[in-house]
C-alpha cells in the first residue's frame, strides 16, 4: 500500500514538474536554494553538522542548476553576472561549510534574496528572463551588480 501511495506521488510530482516553464522551474530552484540555506543555518547553530553538511550540499547542487540553466545568449550582460554571482555563491557556501561559520550563510542569504524577489515578480507578472533588468528596481539591480 505505502509503495503505490509512494509511486504515485513520484508520478504527481513528475506531471508537476513537467507543467512549469522554465521561469517557474527556476523560481522552484532559487526558492529551493534559500530553504535549504535556512535549513543549515538553522543546523549549524544546533550543532547538527551532519544536517548543516547535506543542507549545503543541496544549496550548492542547486546553484549549479541555476549557473547551467543561464542563456548568455538572450541573457546578455545580466546572465553574465548571475554566472560570476552563482560561482560567488558557490564559494562562499563551500567557505562556510568548511569553517562552520554561520555569517557566511547570512552573507549568501543577504545576496540571493533580491534575487528570489525577482523572479517571484516576474513569475506573478508572467514575464520572462530578458525582462529581469526591469522587473527589479534599480537599488536591488545595483546590490546585485555590486555582489559579483
């Protein structure tokens, strides 16, 4: 019973996923990538590092979703710096992990949050990625470009 209970979870969030574009699979990544930064913050200062080791593991997987999913192509300049962004993010996860050090984590939170803002606007507004420039107000596209 629990088996075909499992199968056909698996099934639903298999349909699930292949229903999304790929602005709300990514929006799903970088929403991913912030829970699981929480998730070892709030690991690390329970002492739990064998939780706070697979929650960044998770983050840095997922980073390296989002850096593969850029379109330097259409994406221009702003998929330029997400990449220098991501390989940023990356480091800094792998520092923190390494040296347990918690305002790492806060740091990396700080930096992808106007990021997961964005593209929870866009997906609400239904645009797409060559509109982030302007999805985002000019203070947070100068946090972003000053974070790579």
């Amino acid at each position: 019973m629990y088996s075909n209970i499992k199968t056909g979870y698996f099934k639903y969030q298999q349909n699930d996923v292949l229903s999304l574009s790929k602005e709300e699979i990514i929006d799903r990544l970088l929403k991913a990538l912030l829970s699981n930064i929480e998730h070892a913050i709030t690991a690390m200062k329970a002492g739990k590092i064998a939780i706070k080791g697979e929650k960044i593991s998770r983050a840095i997987a997922i980073v390296g979703e989002l850096r593969a999913s850029l379109n330097f192509k259409d994406g221009g300049e702003i998929a330029e710096k997400l990449d220098m962004l991501y390989d940023y993010i990356i480091r800094e996860l792998l520092f923190a992990n390494i040296k347990n050090d918690i305002n790492q984590l806060k740091r990396v939170k700080k930096v992808i949050m106007p990021i997961v803002d964005a593209w929870s606007e866009i997906i609400l507004k239904g645009q797409h990625q060559r509109d982030l420039k302007q999805a985002l107000n000019q203070e947070t596209y100068k946090q972003i470009q000053a974070a790579v």
